[in-house]
C-alpha cells in the first residue's frame, strides 16, 4: 500500500481523524520518505501527530525528547488509551516502573519512547539505548538547540551529535516559536534542507489581541474589571515573580474570584494539585510564573491576561497559544507598564559571570590533565556561577574543538540487595561468581544499603568502569537489587595544547556580554509590539517570518487606533536612601558579594550560587533595590570591571 493510503487509514483506524491539519500530511510525507524535517507549527496545531503517526508506520523505535513531563504524561496515557506502546522516563517514574519498560524496550514491544532531555545525561540509558535501532527522533521545543534563541538550553546543542552517534534513520524538529534565523540553526543542527522546513500559519483569528496601557499601580483592578465583565471561563493570568503571583491570587480570591497561584516556589504536589483542579475546572483562574502552560492541553481557556509585560514575544506567542483551542472566541490582553522592563532586564544580568570567575574557571579546566572529570554542581559553588551557564561554558569550549565530551556519570551508587547475596550468585557460572563476589566485596555496607564507587571498584579489581556499571544494570534489571545513582559528573577529553588561554577567555566573555545585550534587544522587541500604532496581529506575525497583506480588523489598534509609550511609575535613579543600603551591606563585608556584579545582583533580588549557599536569600536587604536598574545599582558600586 503507498505511503500516503497507509497513512490515511492510520489515521482514521488509530487517532480517530478524517483529515490532517495544515501542515502534518507533508511533514509526515516527508518523514516516510526518509528524510528529516522540521515542524514550525502554532501551540495546539497538532505537532505531536506528525510523529505519532510515522512511529506506527515504521519498523524500528521512535524516541521522543521533550522537557515537559505534564506533555509526556498525557500523550502517553492517550496513546495507550488508544492501544499503542508507548512509554515515558523522566523524574517521576519509579524504579520498578522504569525496569518494566526496559523489558519492554528490549523485548522490542516499544513502538514510541518519550525522555526528558536529562535522560541523555545517564550513561547505563545512552548504553542501552545504542543496542536499539531508532528509525526516529522527534525532538519537542526545538528552538532549545539555538544558542540565540529565547529559551538556549545546552543539553539540546548535543541532541544533533548524539543522533550521528545512535544513527537515527530520520530527525522530526518541532518548534512553535522559531523565528527565521532559529529555524536556520535548528535546520543546519541537524542537516534538514529548507525544502523539508514546514512552517504553517501563526494567524489564529479567535485570538482577539489586546494590548491596554496601564500604570502599575492600576493593574489589579483592571484585572478584577476584565475577570466580573467575562463570561467566567477559565482564565490565565501570566505574572513575572512568584510573590506577584501569590499576591494577585490572594487579591482575586478576597474579592470573590475563585484563583489560585502557580510558580516554581511551590512544592511539586502543590503545583500538581493546582494544575489538575484548573485542567478539571474546578476554579477559574490561575495566576502563574512562565512555569506554568507547558505541555497543558485544555482547549476551553476564555482568556490570557499578562499582568506584567513577556519576556519575549516567543514567550507570548506561546503563551496566548493556550487560549481557545476549541475554535471559539479569546481574549489575549497585556496590561502593558514600562516598569516592567527594570525588572525583566535585570534578570537577563543574572546570569552573566564576572570576569574573573570566568578566567579562573577557564584557568582551571585547561590546567587539567588530558582526561578529566568535572561537577557542574561543584563548579558553580566554587566560582559563582549559575549551573547553567557552567554548562554553557563547557558547550562553547566543545563547539570550539577545545574540549569532547567522553559522556556524563554518577560517580556513586547506592544498592539494596532484593535478595540474599549467595541466591543472586547461584545463577551465575564459577568466572562470573567470582566477579560478582569481589565487586560487592568493594562496597561499603550501610543499615539497608550498600554504597559503592564504581571508579574505586574498577581501580581494586582492575577491571575497566563499563563492565562494573553494567553488571548493576544487569543486577537491577533481573530485580536482584535497588539502584539509587548520585553526583552526576561530567567526562571530558583536552582535544589539544595549542589553544590560547587569553583568546579563549576573550572570547566567552564576549559571547556572554552579547547574549546579554541580545536579551535587552528582545525585551526592545516586546516594547516596540506594546507601543505598536498599527495591527497588533501583523506585526506579531512579522516578527516569525509570516506577512500578512492586510491588517486582521480585530486587535485593540485595529478597532480603536491607540498605541502611545508606556507609562513609567517606578524611579529610574537610585537616591541617597539606597546609597545608605549599599554602604550598609558593603560594610558587612559579605565573602560572596566582594565583587561589584555579586553584589548589584543581591541588591536587585537575583540569587547567586555563592549568596545562596551563605543564605543570603533571608538577609532583610536582598532584592531591596529590585525596582531600579541593574546598571544604575552597579553604578553606585563602582567600576564593574567588565
């Protein structure tokens, strides 16, 4: 049967659809033609059929890498719903769970594997992986590859090698916010020709956009306007910092309006408990930090209010893309506050590192010996700076032939016989008895667990790391015992001697003060839309690459004709009163804050790896200056050195 019947009739007998959507009858097309592509399709376009579909068509696995758990969780409950092996590894899957589908994976039952991108951070995985043929790889929130990009994550830049590597037979990219110069660098990442770049139409023309100037201190009660003027339907209301969102829930539920908060702070069931009473309607509003939508599929949604101005218009054309997916009409609306900028700048300054510490961190990976090991943990405690960005570092160096990774490990294992010892050893003939007897003879006994380093294990019986970790995977899959791994490192391999110290460091320095000013040009961006005079809608849609040729009718320019700048309530220019705070914190001469940019981060509320571990976070002055400037407050402090 061609390609394009079979597809078809997967698509009635397995998802229930008469037709495809724009846009995932030529991805799919393509994907079964053998070649890789790239999807750059609105939220709630129907990406993840373009690989669902393929994966039932295909011979060998398809592997999904997504970061968002709640996305994974609901595709996977669907698919299995609908009789299709599928499964998920990330955090929240327990241990016997995740032995169960590596039955299965290795029975060949799996036709669709969904991961975390962490996942490729585990050694005994990536090993088990490789013995796979994977006629697949479908790669969620592609935009994460491109290091210019709104959300850089350095994981998803190794994504392309590791698929060289595993010799996938084809790549699926999927992305509902690339603009032409990501979509470039995702398209070369991984060799996909612009021929096989499908880009649907971002227009969704149910989305009434709105943009109200309004001063910050009238905000709430615009808001609680909106909310008693609406029809009652579910409501988001996007927030920049978590005690906003925690005081605008509060104000909401004193007036009547049935709200809760949603942010990163809170505990992991309490954030779930949140999200599942919102998805079953059980109250109306949320009011969230970005950590809050990815992944949510309620099609219902009547409105998305940003309190505060986005931090990119990729994050808002995400953002509103959670509104009506049924089709019908939404409201999409920004109460738009110059003060908002302050605070957004302020937080692209944060992870930028000194000078210094980047020369020292620098200094020390190029003094190591030609085969070494790092924490990114450890690391980012000795030289302040943000794990992230460590790993960032280590990504630029890689990208530059000065470093090759030799793959991620835990260096400790924690193990729990299920078993007595002498049973595991029957099955196993006198050489392999023998091994076994000695490897857990290296193992330090503790009240229910055993704690063992695979690298001193390996060095006492002088046997190589690899066949030490694979006898546990081997142990633990045949739930002869418990494995729990701890402190993740990094291996590296020096590529060669003949780099220049000075021009490296030059160069990092470079790049973070470039990405630091690029952030300053989106949020310029996300002004300039906030200021816009004319169609809100096309100049939106002009910032992704799609030109419309006549203005929507319907966006609050459109019908009313008004844009203006923003109003600005919060000072720009520190006082003598925050000079005071500065001395003042100066003079207690806090290790952590010596540095000119410590210190200007503390005073404007942005957590450092030094200032957390000496509990900064609780000192009565961190963040009091948060509504100034960050390089206002590094002027009080001197010259910044960079």
């Amino acid at each position: 049967m061609p390609q394009t019947k079979a597809a078809e009739q997967c698509l009635r007998e397995k998802f229930g659809f008469s037709t495809f959507r724009a846009g995932q009858e030529a991805v799919i097309a393509t994907l079964l033609a053998g070649r890789s592509s790239l999807a750059i399709f609105p939220t709630g376009a129907g990406k993840s059929l373009c690989y669902q579909l393929p994966a039932l068509l295909l011979d060998g696995l398809t592997v999904v890498i997504s970061p968002l758990i709640a996305l994974m969780k609901d595709q996977v409950d669907a698919l299995q719903t609908r009789g299709i092996a599928a499964a998920r590894l990330d955090s929240s899957i327990g241990a016997a769970e995740v032995q169960s589908i590596y039955r299965q994976l290795d029975a060949g039952r799996l036709k669709l594997l969904y991961i975390a991108p962490e996942r490729l951070a585990n050694e005994r995985f990536l090993l088990r992986l490789r013995g796979h043929s994977i006629d697949l790889l479908a790669i969620d929130e592609a935009h994460c590859i491109s290091e210019w990009g709104h959300n850089f994550r350095p994981e998803y830049m190794k994504i392309a090698r590791l698929a060289q590597e595993l010799r996938v037979g084809r790549v699926l990219a999927l992305t509902a916010t690339a603009t032409p110069a990501v979509a470039a660098d995702i398209r070369r990442a991984f060799a996909i020709t612009e021929s096989d770049e499908i880009r649907t139409s971002f227009h969704r023309p149910n989305l009434h956009l709105r943009v109200t100037p309004c001063p910050a201190p009238q905000r709430r009660d615009l808001l609680l306007q909106r909310l008693r003027s609406g029809d009652g339907g579910a409501t988001i209301v996007y927030v920049t910092l978590q005690r906003t969102a925690e005081e605008v829930a509060n104000f909401l539920a004193g007036a009547g309006i049935a709200a809760n908060a949603y942010h990163a702070g809170m505990k992991n069931e309490e954030r779930s408990a949140v999200q599942d009473n919102f998805m079953a309607g059980n109250f109306q509003v949320v009011v969230a930090t970005i950590a809050f939508g990815m992944g949510i599929d309620k099609a219902d949604i009547r409105a998305v209010y940003h309190y505060n101005l986005p931090k990119t218009l990729e994050n808002y054309m995400q953002e509103i893309g959670r509104a009506g997916r049924d089709g019908l009409h939404s409201c999409c609306e920004i109460f738009a506050c110059a003060d908002d900028l302050t605070v957004l700048a302020n937080f692209s300054y944060g992870d930028t590192p000194t000078p210094e510490a980047l020369r020292l961190l620098v200094e020390e990976l190029l003094g190591q010996g030609e085969i070494f090991d790092v924490s990114f943990y450890e690391l980012s405690g000795n030289f302040d700076i943000r794990p992230l960005v460590i790993a960032t570092v280590f990504t630029y160096l890689e990208l530059q032939g000065v470093l090759r990774s030799t793959g991620p490990f835990y260096d400790s294992y924690k193990i729990q016989f299920n078993r007595p010892q002498d049973e595991i050893l029957k099955s196993f003939d006198p050489q392999r008895v023998a091994f076994l007897s000695a490897l857990f003879a290296t193992a330090q006994k503790g009240r229910t667990w055993y704690q063992l380093t695979p690298a001193e294990s390996a060095a006492t019986l002088n046997e190589s790391r690899q066949r030490i970790t694979a006898a546990i995977s081997y142990l633990e899959e045949k739930g002869d015992i418990q494995v729990q791994v701890t402190g993740l490192r990094h291996g590296y391999r020096r590529q060669g001697e003949m780099f220049d110290p000075e021009k490296l460091i030059t160069g990092l320095q470079n790049t973070f003060a470039q990405r630091e000013s690029q952030d300053i040009v989106r949020l310029r961006e996300v002004l300039a839309y906030a200021e816009q005079r004319s169609c809100l809608t096309r100049h939106l849609l002009s910032y992704f690459g799609e030109e419309m040729t006549d203005d929507c009718g319907d966006c609050s320019r459109c019908r009313s004709g008004e844009g203006s700048r923003l109003s600005r309530t919060a000072a720009l220019e520190p006082g003598p009163s925050e000079r005071a705070v500065v001395r003042r914190v100066q003079d207690e001469g806090h290790a952590s804050l010596m540095h000119p940019r410590q210190l200007a981060r503390f005073l404007c509320g942005i957590a450092s790896p030094a200032a957390s571990r000496a509990r900064l976070g609780r000192h009565p002055d961190f963040g009091v200056l948060g509504d100034f400037p960050f390089r206002k407050v590094l002027e009080l402090l001197g010259p910044d050195r960079g």
